[in-house]
C-alpha cells in the first residue's frame, strides 16, 4: 500500500468530515480526468488526420 493510500485511510478515520466526501468526490475527480485524457486523444487524432 502506498503512503498516500495510508494516509487516507488515516485520515478518514480520524476526520469525518473528511472521509464523508471522500469517495465521491475522488471518483468525479478521476472522470474528469479520463474525459480529459479523452479530449486529448481526440484532437491529436485530428491533427494527425489533417
């Protein structure tokens, strides 16, 4: 397990307003990336399709 993850799961234990958003909040943040990743991956393919 990463320091991060430890950290975390420290974390939520101790702070609950924390760990209350937590979850979700870090699951709509890795969205975003992938939509993100996504849209990248398209415009290079247009570009290389010009």
């Amino acid at each position: 397990m990463s320091d991060l993850k430890k950290y975390i799961g420290e974390r939520k234990k101790r702070d609950k307003k924390f760990a209350e958003g937590f979850d979700e909040g870090y699951e709509q943040f890795k969205v975003g990336v992938m939509l993100r990743q996504a849209r990248e991956l398209l415009l290079n393919a247009q570009i290389l399709l010009r």
